[in-house]
C-alpha cells in the first residue's frame, strides 16, 4: 500500500459510513469523503481537500454537526414523552430526581458517566425506548 492509501484506510477506519477515497493524478493529490446523511436530515454530503489532515478536520466537523442534530432530535423525542430534558451543543441533560447526561459522538448516543452506549443516532426509536425506560426505573 502506498503512504496515501494507508493514511485513506486509517481515516475509513476512524470514520466509519464514509467512503473516503484518494486520487493521486500529474496535478497533486485530491482527498474526497461521502455518505449519506443522518436519517431525517436530507440526502447525501461531499467533502473534498488537497490534504489529507484537513479532511480530517472536515470529518470531525461533520460529525460534531451530525451530534448536534441528533442531541436536538433526540431531546424532541423525549419530550413527546414527558421527559425533561435540557439540549447543549455537546450533550442532553435529562433532569427530574436522578438528573442523567446523555452524549453524542462518531454516531452513538452514551450515557455521559459511564460511557455505556445507548444506541446509534440512526436508530432514534431504540434509543428512545432505553432512555425512557431508565427514566422509569425499569433499567440500571
């Protein structure tokens, strides 16, 4: 493998649902990232730089943006149910007697304590469905 197609593999491997691709031509070296979007927030998303550390920076972007939309659609969700919930760029604040923070990154939905996953933010009804029932007391 050349040193371009390594640092390609790395990147697909550390973002996974994107597909990264290098193209190396007389002109220089192009790096392109796509996938398709959160579920309920459009279609597809292109990122495209002539670096390979700069499309990094892009995809963790993406994600942080992907988070956000998901923490918003998630605090939505509970709210229909009659959960309290307090909504931040980085996390969801659930409060009541035992006030719990929930966290969002590279896809998943954790418990902010103890870092247990609660599901992927592809997956809002199962996600739903847990929280609810910790809130009720029915799961640890």
């Amino acid at each position: 493998m050349s040193g371009h197609e390594d640092v390609r593999c790395a990147l697909a491997a550390e973002f996974p649902g994107w597909l990264i691709k290098v193209i190396e031509d007389e002109v220089g070296v192009c790096w392109d990232a796509s996938r398709v979007l959160t579920p309920g927030h459009g279609g597809a998303t292109g990122l495209h730089s002539d670096n390979a550390t700069l499309l990094r920076e892009l995809l963790e972007e993406a994600g942080r943006c992907d988070a956000r939309l998901a923490l918003r659609d998630l605090a939505a969700r509970l709210r229909e149910r009659g959960i309290t919930v307090h909504v931040y760029d980085t996390n969801l604040i659930i409060t009541g007697e035992h006030e719990r923070q929930i966290t969002c990154k590279r896809g998943l939905f954790r418990w902010a304590m103890r870092g247990r996953e609660i599901g992927p933010i592809g997956h809002l009804d199962g996600a739903v469905e847990h929280i609810a029932a910790v809130v009720a007391g029915s799961l640890p």
